[in-house]
C-alpha cells in the first residue's frame, strides 16, 4: 500500500512551485490532494499535471486567500463536507516583499506578515478543528532558514518564518494529547520561481555558501512533507526539520 492511500490533503501554494511537486508527489502515493491557491493562471495549469498510471490519487485545484478567515473557512467546511475528513495539512502558501528595515513600507510589512504568518495561523486554526474532532491528523508548516537566521532585505519574511516555528512548537504542545501532529520544515535555497529573478552571480555565491555546493529542489523539500505527513512519522512532532544542504550548521 502507498503512503497516503485514503488520506485527504490539504496543500496551500500547491498548484505552482514546491506546493505543486508535493501536490503530484502526494497523488503518486494515494491521497486526494486538494491544491489551494490564489492564482487562477496557476490553478488553470493543474489540468496539465500528469500523474503515472502507477498513482492512485488525484489532485483538485480549489482558490483560496489563506488571509482570508472568511475564505478559508468556507473552503475547509466545503472540503471536509465532500470527503468526510481532513488528514493533512501542508502550510506551503508564502510571499516575498523584501525591502531593508530603511526603505521597506507598512504595506510590504503587513502584506508578507498576512500570507506567511497569518495564513498559517488561519489555516491550521480551522483544520485543526475538523482533525482533533477526527482524534488524529497532521499539519506541516512551512518556515525557512531565513525564520532562524535572518537575511539582508527580508524582515517580514524573516519574522513570519520565525513566527511559524514558534506556532509550531506551541500547536505541537496544544494538539498532540489530541492525536494531532505539528511539524515545520525550513527549506534552504530551492530553486522555485521566488529565485527566478536573482542575478545569476547570486546564485553562484549562493551555491559556493551551502556546503553540499547546490541549491536545493522543490522535491527535496515536497519529500520532507510527505514523510512528516505519513504515517511512517506518527512519533514525529514538535520539530522544525532543516532541508538545507548543511546551510544552517555553518
């Protein structure tokens, strides 16, 4: 039996970049995969995912605001409504607006700290609800080794993905006597489209500073989620798990 055979989950972002991989990875091991995201265009593009003949699972593309309580609430109700339960959610959805603390505006502040932080909040609040009623689930949020170290331009992306660890480890403590389990992975440098724009020689020196020499891919981390979120992990929570390439034990 695969993995996730019979599960339903839940992924935000997950019709473009790392959410998407870990939507198709998720599929190929048997969950119906329901990919939340705000982008009509990326959610168009799921009708192109092309699955081996091998998976048993499927992904279904649902538009969502994660900042939205309202939005998000109505798309968890309608979710577990069509299929009787929640078992996993991957807090994958974020944004960059970077800016250094002189020049960056509220609204870039606000804007990162609603989608990366209160998104996740948002998120798991109301799944929560359905998997604790269920007496078992799993949440992986997304943080990054930004959340633990900081990065020049990045202060909101830095304090949401320092913040997200935090919910984690506090969520873990408050759901686990549940049956629910709370875990973050905190990627290093992925190659996604958030890096499409970099200057190659950033690129470079970034490759140069991880000490496996690389940058990582977007199915690295999406692998990490899918082991958190299996059952092979059912004694794993409270963690925040680095895929970095040994960026963060310099």
């Amino acid at each position: 039996m695969k993995r996730m055979t019979g599960k339903v989950a839940l992924i935000t972002g997950g019709a473009a970049g790392i959410g998407l991989k870990a939507a198709t990875i998720f599929a190929e091991e048997g969950a119906t995969v329901y990919a939340l995201d705000i982008s009509d265009k990326a959610l168009a593009g799921l009708a192109d995912v092309k699955l081996s003949p091998e998976a048993t699972g499927k992904i279904i593309g649902k538009k969502v605001d994660v900042s939205s309580h309202a939005d998000v609430n109505k798309v968890v109700d309608e979710i577990h409504a069509a299929e009787g339960k929640i078992d996993c959610l991957v807090n994958n959805a974020g944004i960059t607006a970077d800016a250094t603390l002189m020049k960056m505006t509220e609204e870039q502040f606000d804007r990162v700290i609603k989608v990366n932080l209160k998104g996740v909040f948002l998120m798991a609040q109301a799944c929560a609800a359905k998997m604790t009623a269920a007496g078992k689930g799993s949440i992986v949020n997304t943080s990054s080794i930004v959340g633990v170290q900081g990065n020049f331009g990045q202060t909101n992306y830095s304090a949401a993905k320092a913040g997200v660890i935090g919910m984690t480890y506090t969520w873990s403590r408050e759901l686990g006597r549940k049956g629910v389990r709370v875990n973050a992975v905190a990627p290093g440098y992925t190659w996604t489209e958030m890096l499409a724009t970099v200057p190659e020689k950033v690129i470079k020196m970034l490759e140069e500073k991880t000490p496996m020499q690389r940058l990582g891919q977007p199915e690295e981390v999406a692998k990490l989620y899918l082991f958190l979120a299996s059952d092979e992990a059912r004694f794993v929570t409270g963690v925040g798990l680095p895929v970095d390439g040994g960026w963060t034990a310099q």
